[in-house]
C-alpha cells in the first residue's frame, strides 16, 4: 500500500512531501509495517510530493503539484520501482494549461 504524505516536512522542506510504503503482515492491516519512505532528491518546500499516488506491483506513480491549492505551476508524476530499493524510473512535468 502507499499513503501520499503531500504535508511532510523533509529535510525541513515544510510540505515538500513524501510518499510512505506499507505492507500487509499475515495479522492484517491493523498490524502494517512501513517499509519505505519515497521523497524527490530534487525537492523543495511546497512541492506538494504525494498529493496524489498509485500502486500496482513493484511500480509507483507519485504525482506532485505546487501547494497554491490552485496547483498553476507545472505538476510532476514520478514513477519508481523496487527490486531491492525503490529507484526513480521515469518523471514527466506538466504544465497547468495541459492538465486533464
């Protein structure tokens, strides 16, 4: 499972966000364990990383957006995936005009 964390504060980058991985024990849910944390090397405050997220697999989508609440500066999605790290595959930038 993964959890889009958009507020987090990161190396005192306040709401440059992350992305938190969790995984399901045998005991269920209410005993999940997070297993990794996933932030962008090139962050900054306000980036808003995690403000949305997908998994499927081994494969991750965070999506990124400006914290203006009004998201007018160019988005980001990072794709990662995991062997034994998590490792960033693939980032597209998305500029407001072309949002969907």
């Amino acid at each position: 499972m993964v959890a889009g964390a958009k507020n987090a504060t990161v190396n005192g980058n306040a709401g440059q966000g992350a992305a938190q991985v969790f995984v399901k024990p045998l005991s269920g849910w209410g005993y999940m364990t997070q297993v990794g944390k996933l932030t962008a090397p090139d962050g900054k405050a306000g980036d808003g990383f995690g403000g949305a997220v997908s998994i499927a697999g081994n494969t991750i989508v965070v999506g990124a957006c400006p914290q203006s609440g009004l998201c007018n500066g160019p988005g980001q999605s990072v794709c990662l995936s995991e062997t034994n790290q998590w490792l960033e595959e693939d980032r597209k930038i998305q500029s407001p005009a072309h949002r969907l």
